[in-house]
C-alpha cells in the first residue's frame, strides 16, 4: 500500500460540501459518493421521546451527527432546545443544526470528529456530576461518552436512528461507476453492507481501506478486510491516512 490513491469513495451520505469530501479535496484527493446505508427511525421510539421530553433537566446535550439533532428535534414536536442547556458537536454542520434548533453556541472543536471534541470538552465544565444526553446512532462510537463517564458525568445515552444495508445491487452498481482506488469505511454496517455486496477481494484490490475509528476498522478486519486507522478519528486525519502518512494497520 504504498501509492497514493486518486479516487476515493466515501460511504458516509453526505454532499459534495460535506467534511469528509472537503477533507479529501483539500489534499488533491478526489471523492466519489457511494453511499452504503440509510436512516431508519429509532428501534425504541419512546425512549427517544422521554429523553427529548426531559431536555430540561439536563446541562449538557452532546451530539455527533445533524441526523442526531433532527431526530432529537421531531421528538421535542417542535418545540426548541432549552435556554439554559449547554450543547456541543463534532463539527461545524452539527453545530449549525444545534443552533437553527435553539441552541446558543454549541461547543466545537478546531477539527470535526469526536477526538478533537474530547479533548474540547475536558476544559468546557467540572464534569462530576453533570447530566448528559448524548443521542446517537445505534452503533455509534462511544468515545464522547466513556469520556465523559471518566470525568465523573451523568450520560444517558439514547439511539436517535440505526441504519440499514442499501440493497446490494444498487451498491454493486455505484461501486463499479466509482472506479474507486481507496475507500472510507464509515461505520461497521457501512463495512458489512460493502463487504456483503461486493466481496472482501473487492475491497482488498484497493490501493487503501481506510476505517473512520478502531470499531470499524476492526469489523473489516474480521471481514477479511485489512484496513487502516487514522491517528485521530476525524475527517483531516483520515485523509491524510490516505495520502500515506501517520499510518496504522489494523491487523487480525
């Protein structure tokens, strides 16, 4: 793996002004949209709703994706995030979606990703003590939280939506218009889905498989995948993984 790819297709659904395709055009990489997964509802809707409901009490809300806001959001019916709740996101787009929902000025950090919003999040409060809503997709990482729980934080943690496998076909058919030579593997059922429709020898052809986080990089590893893991989990640094530096193999 030691050239630098050209094309890379990013299974994360997002536009072509998204992070990771920013990221990746900044270093003279071009990204191809293939999109692996959907967004259904979350498997136990009333769970969502009390926490939605019990914002109140809370001091912080913590959030990783737009998608979580706007779960979060359609189970307040409308009404706005609390006045005195202090919020945070992984990225500039989540924190505008924080904002048009009613939040002040959420915490970020310099760069997307929950690494670098960790480590922003050390310094925000005195943490013992504090109550936490952190939605979240059904499997997604759990870095913020342990964190937090380390500090001696209250977090709840609640699945705002999960995500399904595109059909196979449909995968197939955008995999072969991308003409890829590396990939970003953007969740374990993003690695699954792509592993299940095309093979593990299709993504083993590749120049670079690079895993956003150890999670997932370990789930293509048991694939039959070898895949690579930034030195940080946000966009930057996955792609300059791609570009051949700061690598680390995840092996089996």
């Amino acid at each position: 793996m030691s050239t630098a790819p050209r094309r890379v297709v990013v299974t994360r659904e997002e536009g072509l002004d998204g992070p990771l395709t920013l990221a990746l055009a900044q270093r003279g990489l071009e990204a191809v949209q293939c999109s692996v997964v959907h967004e259904v509802p979350a498997p136990e809707p009333e769970l969502l709703e009390h926490a939605a409901r019990t914002l109140e009490q809370r001091d912080w809300l913590v959030v990783a994706s737009q998608r979580a806001v706007s779960a979060l959001m359609l189970a307040r019916a409308g009404r706005p995030l609390p006045g005195g709740l202090r919020t945070a996101a992984v990225g500039e787009k989540t924190a505008a979606a924080l904002v048009a929902a009613g939040a002040g000025s959420p915490l970020t950090a310099p760069s997307a990703g929950a690494v670098p919003l960790v480590a922003a999040l050390r310094e925000a409060d005195l943490w013992s003590g504090k109550q936490v809503l952190l939605p979240r997709a059904l499997e997604g990482g759990r870095e913020i939280a342990d964190a937090l729980r380390r500090w001696g934080a209250r977090v709840e943690e609640v699945v705002a939506y999960c995500t399904v496998a595109r059909p196979a076909g449909e995968i197939v058919e955008a995999w072969r218009a991308a003409q890829p030579d590396a990939v970003v593997v953007a969740s374990p059922s993003a690695a699954r889905a792509l592993v299940s429709a095309l093979g593990a020898e299709s993504l083993r052809r590749l120049t670079r498989v690079a895993a956003m986080g150890t999670t997932t990089a370990m789930q293509l590893v048991a694939l039959g995948v070898p895949a690579m893991v930034p030195a940080r989990s946000d966009f930057d640094a996955v792609a300059e993984l791609l570009l051949g530096s700061s690598i680390q193999e995840a092996s089996s």
